[in-house]
C-alpha cells in the first residue's frame, strides 16, 4: 500500500521540489500552503506523516502540531530555518517526532521520513539492542521504583501520576530504562531511535533529554535520574527512581 504524506509547506517553489521527489519515490504526496490548510486537510486524507513548516500563514506550525495531536495518530515531522535549540524543543514538546533543518538535503529528509515511518509500522524493532543487557523480548512492561512503562500502551506513571509523553519520548526513556546505569552515547541514541548515523550536529536527543526531565520531575539545574556525563553520553540511575 502506497504510503501517504501531507506536505504543508508556504514556499510554493519547494512544495513542488518536494511533492515531486517524494512521489518518486514511491509516497502519495497532498499539499497545502497555509496552516489553516492543514487541520481540514489532514482530517479528510489521514496521512501517515504530517510534514509542516515551522514558519505558516494563518497558523504556524507548533499551533498546528499542538491543535491536531491529540487526535492525529500519524507521525509529524517539522521542518525548520531555525537553527535555535529552543525552538526544537518547542517543536517536540508539541508533539512533533523529528525535525529537519533548511536548507533541505533531499535525500536526508528522504531517509528521515522512511526512518519514521518504519517506526510506525515496527515500534519494537526500532529499540532492539542485539549488544546490550535487554529486557526481555516478551516484557511489555518494567517497574523501576516508582516509575512504571507499559510499552504497548506507550503509557507512563510515575509515583501513580500519568506522565504525559509523545510516542519519541516514551522510546528513548524506554531505551534509557533498558540500558539502566550504562552510559549511552548520543550517537548510539541517534541510532537506537532513528536508525541513521549521528551527524554531529543534530540536537534532538539533547532536547527530548530535557523534556524527560522536567517531565519526570528531576531538576534540570542538578539532575539526578537522568545524568549527562560529559564527554561521554546519558545515564539513566536506576536508584534515583
């Protein structure tokens, strides 16, 4: 079944550069140019990945994320000029599952968007860790202290209080929870999470980081249960939890 991608993009130029090598590449692409554009248009195609600009007439592209996550199943992808941590996480914190930087590399974007949508179709095989100490292959579900991940219900309780995460979110504190007290490399989560190599710029990971924290209550001036070590990658403490 051919694959579907709503592309909602302002620069009229790049919407057809766009639309054109995507469908060459096997997706069927829609195309809007306004983010009033977006919430009807998704509703009646039902993608199975939302690109959108940051930057849209009408409503931008964290209002539309914020407006159609809840309900839109589908993953989202942003694109943006930005190069400002700040508003990346910003972007995640809407509910967006990646982000790609203009200008645009088509084949970069190309592989990041197949990257998603594999997750989609296989969320289990997208943590697998054939060199680690993993859970085992039939646990759904881990207790660490007070905190408490159901994988196939992506749902998250700490001391008894749902924590609200985004489906990116939930698999790298699966990930870190996994490979509990072992140091994980950026470059080994950029892996583990999007199954392309770490291109020594991108900051996503560093921005989900800080979004667990404050979402799991560790202080991110002085944190202490999900700890950086310089140099050298993340660690999650399991006696912290």
């Amino acid at each position: 079944m051919t694959e579907k991608i709503l592309l909602i993009e302002d620069d009229e130029k790049l919407t057809k550069l766009l639309s054109l090598y995507l469908s060459r590449n096997g997706f069927e692409v829609a195309v809007g140019h306004s983010g009033t554009d977006a919430v009807p248009m998704l509703s009646n195609s039902d993608p199975d990945l939302l690109i959108l600009d940051l930057m849209l007439p009408g409503m931008d592209g964290l209002s539309v994320c914020r407006e159609v996550r809840s309900s839109y199943q589908g993953k989202i992808l942003i694109l943006t000029a930005s190069d400002d941590d700040m508003d990346q996480v910003a972007a995640l914190e809407m509910g967006a599952d990646d982000f790609v930087c203009k200008p645009l590399k088509p084949r970069v974007l190309l592989a990041r968007i197949r990257m998603l949508l594999r997750r989609k179709e296989q969320p289990a095989e997208a943590i697998q860790d054939q060199q680690s100490q993993a859970l085992p292959e039939d646990s759904n579900i881990v207790q660490l202290g007070a905190l408490d991940l159901n994988k196939m219900t992506q749902r998250c309780m700490l001391n008894q209080q749902l924590i609200n995460l985004t489906p990116s979110e939930f698999e790298l504190l699966w990930i870190l929870v996994e490979h509990k007290d072992q140091v994980l490399s950026r470059e080994r989560l950029v892996k583990l999470t999007r199954g392309i190599d770490y291109d020594g710029i991108d900051r996503t990971i560093d921005n989900k980081i800080v979004l667990l924290r404050k979402k799991l209550q560790d202080d991110p001036s002085l944190p202490k249960r999900i700890i950086t070590l310089r140099g050298k990658g993340y660690l999650l403490v399991a006696s912290e939890w």
